[in-house]
C-alpha cells in the first residue's frame, strides 16, 4: 500500500513534474530551500484531504498566471490500483476544487483516507500543542478518519447539521424566531444534538487508544518518565440541548452555535502542567512529535496498514540527540523528506532528488 506514482500540472512553481517515490522506503528531496520541496509534500496530503497544511487559500497552490492547477496520484491499496486526481481553478471570487477517487466524487473525506492515510511532519506541526483547539480538534478529527474511515460520515454529518443551523440562526438577523421558524429550529437542534453525541463518543474513545502510545513515544523522545496527560475537554457542561437553550439568545445575535464539538478541545498536560502555556518549546516540540507517531501507529495496530510518512524539514529544528531519537522511533514503510541540509548519518534513503534540476 503506497503511493505509486504523483504528477503535478501547474502546481505551485512546477509546470509539469512527475516522479516514482520508493514503495517501501526513504525518497529524499535534497534542494536549497525555495525550490519547491514543500509544495509537492503539499501536493500528496492534498490528495490525501482535500486541504494544504501550508494555506487556507487553495488559489495560492495555483501557479502564477494559471487559472488551473492538477495533481495525480496513483495508490495501491494491497492488490487494487486506486487514482486520485485534484483540480485547482481560479475563478473571479475563489478557487473551486474538483476530486475525483477512480474517477467518481468522493463522498467524504473518509474515501481519501481510505485511499491514502498519511502523517504529516512539519516545523509548524508543533502548533498542535501551542496553538489555538482548532489544531488539535483537526488533528484528531482527521485521524478518526484515518483510523476508521466509517466515522467520516459522522463527521461529514456533523459538518452539515452544523452549517444549517448556523444558517437558520443567521436568517433570524438576531430577531426572535416565528412559530415556523422555532419549529424549523427545533429539528435541526435536535439533529445537532444526536450527532454531537456520536462524534464526541468517536473522539473520546480514540484519545482513550490515543493516551497511552503517546506517553511511550514522548518519554522516548524526550527521556523522561514524566507523564503526559490527555483529556477531551466539552464546551458545555451535562447536556448539549440544556446548553443550547441557555446559549440560545447570544447564538441568534451571533448568527452561529457558540457551543458543540466545534468548540471542544483536548487538552494536553505535561507534568500536570498545561503543555500549552508552561512548556518549553523543546518539550512542546517532543509532544508534537509524539502525537503524530502515536497517532501513525494507531492506524497501523487498526487498520493494518502503515500511512505515508511526511517529514518536511522536520530535522532543521531538532538538535543531534532528538534527532537520532526520532530516527529510531520512525516506523518503517514509505517515507518522503525534504531537507535543504545533510541528513542524519542514521538515515538511509533508497533516492535523492534534487529539484533544483527540475525547476531549471
């Protein structure tokens, strides 16, 4: 299971470039940096999600003075020959994007996972401890998916309550409801409701698998015996539809749910302290790192497979020891690292790609 073969059209700074990575191995992509090695890291999790871990604006794949951008991937899930094909086009207001898994429009997210589970290693990786709940309820939201891909039509379920009934609240212009309208209101609340329940039990049961292979990977990585704690965090106290009612009137003022999983966060402590404002970033960094082996084995011990690993410029910003500490703990399997400088003497890559010579 792997990636075969990728082609990008358009794509960032390449006009055309294809390239065959190792089914099993290290493929190295060894360049001075502005050459594009990120972007065609960016390429393969966009195949893999539907979204860039660089952007929120999908134009800004797009090449300069392109309407139009592509990327192609072919995957073998064991024996079966799976391709995935992403368009980017510019239009006058926003970019559209078109996915097609073996030429038919995936349902969710869940059919790219399914395709291609992935973990993702990048400098700015660490904002899942540092940074605000929306890094870590991405984080674990996209690995539910990848751990299970059925739970993705909870999560697409979800996503489409959510957004009609902040589209209903939006509608009422901060007015109290007619009798139509509550009524209206009351259905999708309770949908909302019932759907809450199922994601949150989907969450909380992975962070309880999720707990202990983080621990065993961050005290490796860090040396320690100390801790980390890992607990999902509500927004709303005993019930979601007492929370909602309570909430109700800011919510109409708002034009949008102020409470629910979209709002939940996991909270993460080390040495009972919170990782995110009393850690140092060298600890901060280690429990970054730990998440995603944790998380990358987790689909191993589920599913069977092993997911594409994604290390962009990851050894830049570890020192010697925390580097040879990563390098021992990698999983074996097909891997894709992109360096501007030498590599740990402990890695082996099977290629080495310059793309100075591409882009030339």
């Amino acid at each position: 299971m792997g990636l075969h073969e990728l082609t990008l059209r358009n794509f960032r700074l390449f006009n055309e470039f294809t390239f065959k990575p190792d089914p099993g191995a290290v493929t190295v992509f060894l360049s001075p940096n502005g050459t594009g090695k990120t972007s065609v890291l960016e390429a393969v999790s966009a195949l893999a999600t539907a979204s860039s871990f660089r952007t929120n604006s999908a134009s800004d794949m797009i090449r300069n003075n392109e309407t139009t951008a592509e990327v192609h991937g072919v995957m073998f899930q064991r024996e079966r020959r799976v391709q995935v094909d992403l368009t980017l086009t510019r239009g006058i207001r926003n970019t559209t994007k078109r996915m097609l898994v073996n030429g038919q429009r995936p349902v969710s997210r869940a059919d790219l996972a399914e395709a291609l589970p992935l973990t993702v290693f990048t400098p700015e990786g660490v904002d899942v401890v540092r940074g605000g709940p929306e890094h870590r309820r991405t984080f674990i939201t996209n690995l539910l998916t990848d751990v299970e891909p059925l739970t993705g039509e909870i999560v697409e379920r979800f996503h489409r309550v959510l957004s009609q009934r902040n589209a209903l609240l939006r509608a009422l212009d901060g007015v109290r409801p007619s009798t139509n309208q509550q009524a209206e209101l009351d259905l999708w609340t309770s949908d909302f409701c019932d759907v809450s329940e199922l994601l949150v039990a989907q969450r909380e049961s992975l962070i309880s698998q999720l707990a202990p292979l983080i621990n065993s990977f961050y005290r490796e990585l860090a040396q320690t015996s100390s801790d980390v704690g890992v607990s999902y965090e509500r927004s709303w106290p005993e019930h979601l539809l007492d929370a909602l009612t309570t909430s109700f009137n800011d919510d109409r003022v708002r034009g949008y749910t102020t409470v629910g999983p979209h709002r939940d966060d996991i909270v993460l402590t080390l040495k009972a302290r919170d990782a995110r404002r009393q850690a140092s970033q060298g600890e901060q960094r280690s429990l970054a790192l730990a998440l995603r082996l944790a998380g990358h084995e987790l689909v191993h011990q589920r599913r069977g497979v092993d997911p594409l690993l994604l290390l962009d410029d990851v050894f830049s910003e570890l020192d010697p020891l925390r580097s040879n500490r990563l390098l021992a703990l990698l999983p074996t399997g097909q891997t894709l690292v992109t360096t501007a400088s030498p590599l740990p003497s402990a890695m082996t890559p099977a290629a080495v790609i310059d793309l100075t010579r591409v882009l030339s």
